[in-house]
C-alpha cells in the first residue's frame, strides 16, 4: 500500500529488486578466491545473464552519495544534542550562530562531520526541515534525530533504510540461532480506541528516553567522533524501536 501510495510502479519495485538481488548475489555468495561471473549470478537469481549485465551496468554513485550524506547529517545532530560545548544553559541544544568562534555550526560541523562543506551541511539539514534560521540568523535544531520532515522521497529512503536493518536482524535469527540478536515485541488485538493516545505517548517517551542512552552509550565508542580510540575493525550496530496499530481483522471485531 505505502508503494501504490507514492507511487512506485510494479515495474520501478521490479527494477529495484532485480538490483538488490544482483549486488547481493555478488557480494554476498561470491566462491573464495574466485571473482563473481555473470553466469553464477544470473544462476542464483533467477536472472538472464544478459539481464545481470544490464543491471551491473547501473550507476549506484547516487545510492551511496544520498548514505554518505544522511551520515554525515546525522553525526552532526548527535553532536548537537550531547556535545555539552553547543547546549544553552538549560543543557538543550543552543541556537547556534554560522560562524565566528568556537561554539558556531560551523565548527560543529568540523568537530562531527568531517571534511564536509558546512553550507553543503546546514542545506540539507534545512532541505528535510531538521533546523530553522531564527530572526536573529541563528540556526535552530528542531528534531534530535535525521527525521525528514518535508519531502517524501526522503521518508521513502528511510523506510528502505529501516526495513532493511529489521529483516538483517530477523534473518539473522533464522540462519544464526546460536548467535541471535535482540528481537522483541509485545502487541495485544483487543485494545479499545481510547487506549492508544496513552500507549502512542508512553512507547515515544519511553522508546526515546532508551535510544538517548544508547547513543550516548555509542557515541563514546564512535570512531568517527573520537579518532584516537583504539581498537579494530569497522562496524555498524545500532537499535531500532518503532510502534505500530491498526484496526483488528479477525473474527467478533466488537
């Protein structure tokens, strides 16, 4: 429904996923010590081989240039909200001037983004209406997570993002059972209408209260943040929490 919705077509879904198939037959059942041939390819998929050459042929630069940058946006708001140097005096996130001295975003950006261009940065945080200009020109954080607000290109990319980390998890727990992840929900069918207000508040005060302390938990940990930390190895972990309803469709609906 949600594609239908926006529309995708079934030959846009089609194309997407023959894309998908093929760079994870690819990369993800290559032999060792062999290079991937189109044939073991089109053989997994269920592909022609003509087909697998087409879609190989694909740019995917789009793909992992719209990742770097909702990273890089991202990094920058964690910075935000738990970088004591860049909160007012109530310890919530400052508004913060472009630039000039050592609390602006544009040192923000230096501290938590890297080499990216600051403008380039506060564009797209403006462009998915993250932050505001204030009267003043200041810049004011309006979400404390890369939450697109406007623009549903955006929210269909997330939803991508989500739905993918959530089926790593559940096909990790069906193919790894003596290494699962964290895999948890509670739901109950017969909740009355007026229950769900309360239910919607307390997941979103609670869920996010958990998230904050896991990412100040990994923020501590983070590379990207703390250059000199040691160890080894380069991973992605994180958590998901998200609340779902919907009218019941079984029997003796009352």
């Amino acid at each position: 429904m949600f594609l239908l919705r926006n529309g995708v077509t079934y030959q846009t879904f089609a194309d997407i996923a023959k894309r998908v198939y093929v760079d994870l037959a690819t990369e993800k059942f290559d032999i060792p010590g062999r290079k991937p041939s189109k044939s073991r390819v089109a053989i997994l998929t269920g592909l022609s081989r003509r087909e697998v050459l087409r879609v190989k042929r694909l740019p995917a630069q789009e793909d992992l240039e719209a990742l770097d940058r909702i990273n890089r946006a991202a990094r920058v708001i964690t910075g935000w909200v738990r970088d004591s140097r860049f909160s007012d005096d109530s310890g919530q996130p400052a508004d913060l001037p472009f630039d000039g001295g050592s609390v602006c975003f544009l040192q923000l950006v230096k501290l938590y983004s890297g080499d990216a261009p600051v403008r380039a940065v506060l564009d797209e945080l403006m462009r998915v209406g993250v932050v505001e200009r204030t009267p003043d020109g200041r810049i004011r954080l309006l979400a404390r997570g890369y939450i697109p607000r406007t623009g549903e290109i955006d929210k269909i990319g997330i939803l991508g993002s989500d739905t993918s980390d959530l089926i790593s998890t559940i096909d990790n727990n069906i193919c790894r059972p003596d290494a699962p992840f964290f895999q948890r929900k509670v739901c109950y069918d017969n909740l009355p209408s007026e229950a769900l207000p309360e239910l919607k508040k307390l997941a979103g005060e609670q869920g996010q209260a958990l998230l904050e302390h896991l990412d100040r938990w990994m923020s501590a940990r983070d590379r990207d943040a703390n250059p000199r930390l040691p160890g080894t190895g380069r991973k992605r972990a994180g958590v998901g929490i998200y609340y779902f309803q919907e009218d019941y469709r079984g029997e003796n609906n009352t």
